[in-house]
C-alpha cells in the first residue's frame, strides 16, 4: 500500500480524496462531508495525516493518525 498523507479537496464541482503521490483521486463525492468522512478513514487505515482543503484550495484542517504521531503537543 502506497504511504503518503490523504487530501481532501474540490474539483470540478465534486470533494475529491487523494493519497500523496498518487496523479488521480481515489474517491469523488458530492459533499465535502462526504469526501472527509472517507478521507478521514483512508488516513486512520495508513496511519498519516489527512489535509482537508476549502473550497478556495488553503488549507482548513489538518489530522494526524494515529493521533501519537502528532507532532504538536496540544490537544485539538
């Protein structure tokens, strides 16, 4: 299995999930809820860091897996 932090992001109208490394998205869904909730469990099953992008593209949200492997030492 390919290891590389999981984005969450849009493109073309849809919520896309892609592994680092990989040219395609893995998974497309119509709501962002959707296209995290999917994210989250691609990064929880790789153990690596889920980035979860706004619509614009910044980043919005950062998760790491397991939640040990966080290199910030404060909880959120």
């Amino acid at each position: 299995m390919v290891k590389g932090d999981v984005d969450t992001y849009q493109e073309d109208g849809q919520w896309k999930n892609r592994p680092e490394g990989n040219d395609r998205a893995s998974s497309t869904h119509d709501s962002k809820a959707d296209a995290q909730a999917q994210g989250r469990e691609m990064a929880a099953d790789r153990g690596v860091e889920h980035v979860i992008k706004k619509q614009d593209g910044t980043i919005g949200e950062k998760n790491t897996y397991p939640r040990s492997r966080d290199p910030r030492d404060i909880a959120g």
